[in-house]
C-alpha cells in the first residue's frame, strides 16, 4: 500500500468524525429549539389547565408519535431483562418532567432564562449520583468542578447570599420560592433517570428507552390527572396536543444528536437554549434576566463544560491504554 493510501485511510475516519459532529450539531440546534417552544407552551397551557393535568397529556400524546418508530426497528427490540429497574428509572423521570412543568407553570414567577440555567445543574447531579450508585471514579478535579457548579446554582437561586441578587427588603432573610425548588428538584430527579439510563442503555436503545418513559409516565400520571381534570376548549386540546409533538420531536433530535456525534464536542450546544430563554423572557413577560443569573449559570456551564471534557480525556486514555496492551 503507497503512502498516498495510507494517508487516505487514516483521513476517512476523521472526516466521517467531522460529518457526525456537524449532522449533530444541527439536530442539537433544533433540539434547542424544540425545548425552548415546549417550555413556552407549557407556561401558556399552565394557566387555563393544571400542570400535572398537562404532563400527563404531554406523555399520552407522545406514546402514539413513539409507535411509527417503533414498528420500524421492531418489537423485539423493547425486550428488557430489568422490568424493576426501567419502572425507577421512568418514575424518576415523571417526576422529572412533571416538576420542570410545574416550576413554569403560571402560579410561579419562575422565568424561562431562570428555569433553564437551574436545569443546566443536571450534569452536576450526575456526576455526584453516577459515583455513589454506579461506583464510578470520580478524581478530585471532577469534584472541584461540581462543588464550584452548585456554587453557581447558589448565587441563581438564593436571594441575599450574595451581592449578585439582593433581598426585596432588608431584613426578608433567605428564602427560596417554590418554582424554584420544583426546578431543581426536577433536575435532580432528571439526573437520577440518566444515571439509570447508563445501565439500561446496555440492551435498550434510546428511541426504546423514550417510548418506555412515555408509556409508563401516562399510567403513573393517569390518577393525577383524573383528580385534577379539567375540560379545555378544542384549541386549547390542539395547543396540548402541539406541545407533546414539540416535545418528543426535541427529545428525538437530541437523542440523535448525541447517538451520533461527540459528546464533548455537543454538550456545550445544548446551553444555546439559555439565550433562546432569555429572548422567550424579554419577547413575552418583558424582562431580561439579572446579572445573578448570567453570573450563576456562567459558573455552571464552565462546570459542566470542564466535566464533560475530564470525562473524554479519561475515556480516550483507557482506549490508549488498551490499544497499548492490544
């Protein structure tokens, strides 16, 4: 084989590489997009129905998109050998959505901008719950990074702590709304459905895996939805119907995003949908976000950012390790 050759053959993976990142890229963008929509409909839908009302709504709905994919890479692929641990996992992630969509409901003041920078602690959470339930090592640069991370959620999210965001009134002393704890809650439990993911992953797509959440959410939400029922009008019906199809679409694309391109190359795309929130904010409630929460979500994406690199740089040296050995 000449020289030119080699050359050649060494190149393909490369550009094939390039060629996932970039496809990749666009299918984060939209899912950017998708989740800055879904959010925006939530809160609308949020003040002529209950929030627990529409999450259930939200999975119904997205079970039936779910069925096309599913009869394309076929049933046989739904099989699981840990029925228990697929049920934790979509509870969690009910309770994951459900609080996301509670958080930005009417009944709080809970801003787009706010609600996406709390979400974006996720990947801190992760780290902390994938070392303690999946004894993963975790070395002290990835520590520093998630404690200087919560740091950050701190100064979104306590008022007075810091000079960032001062008290309504002197003396009103520290106090955290409830949307806010619903939002970090729901990051939280968000966290815990992904650090399951990682073990279900193993025999379960990803498209299996959203068609199960979606399914099992329905009949988890189905007595809360009974106890809040409402009957909306048939365009509020459409608007529930069109933020489902919002929603999945925007879970699907970042699926695909990440099943086809690097995640340290990704990850940091999926933060686009703070500037996409905040332009939510100042086109429908008028407002723009206070320097605490550019200063707390800063901190956080660097966080997670530097996370998301550690954990590459630790995977390609066990890969050279290995081709050493090899």
């Amino acid at each position: 084989m000449s020289r030119e050759t080699e050359m050649e053959t060494e190149d393909e993976p490369s550009t094939g590489r390039l060629s996932g990142n970039a496809l990749g890229a666009l299918f984060m963008l939209f899912s950017a997009v998708g989740f800055t929509a879904y959010t925006v409909l939530s809160k609308t839908l949020t003040e002529e129905v209950h929030p627990v009302f529409l999450a259930f709504w939200r999975a119904f709905f997205a079970c039936f998109m779910s069925v096309p994919i599913i009869m394309r890479v076929g049933i046989s692929k739904m099989k699981t050998k840990h029925p228990g641990l697929l049920l934790l996992r979509s509870l969690f992630g009910t309770l994951g959505f459900t609080l996301a969509i509670v958080a930005l409901s009417a009944d709080f003041n809970l801003t787009f901008s706010q609600f996406n920078a709390i979400s974006f602690s996720r990947s801190l959470f992760v780290t902390v719950l994938a070392a303690i339930f999946l004894r993963e090592v975790v070395g002290p640069h990835r520590w520093g990074a998630v404690i200087i991370g919560f740091f950050g959620v701190l100064i979104m999210v306590v008022p007075g702590v810091f000079v960032f965001w001062m008290p309504v009134a002197p003396g009103a002393g520290f106090h955290l709304d409830t949307g806010t704890i619903c939002a970090i809650l729901s990051a939280f439990f968000l966290a815990f459905a992904i650090v399951l993911v990682k073990t279900l992953s193993a025999e379960l797509s990803a498209v299996a895996l959203l068609t199960y959440a979606n399914v099992l959410s329905s009949i988890l939400l189905l007595p809360f939805a009974i106890y809040y029922w409402s009957m909306p009008s048939l365009e509020t019906w459409g608007w529930i119907v069109v933020m489902a199809g919002v929603g999945f679409v925007a879970q699907f694309c970042y699926i695909s995003a990440v099943s086809i391109g690097d995640a340290s190359f990704l990850s940091p795309l999926d933060y686009l949908r703070l500037p996409m929130a905040t332009g939510a904010d100042l086109v429908i409630v008028g407002m723009l976000p206070g320097v605490n929460v550019w200063v707390g979500a800063g901190i956080i994406i660097a966080s997670a950012v530097y996370i998301t690199w550690r954990d590459r740089k630790k995977t390609a040296q066990k890969v050279t390790v290995l081709e050493k050995r090899g």
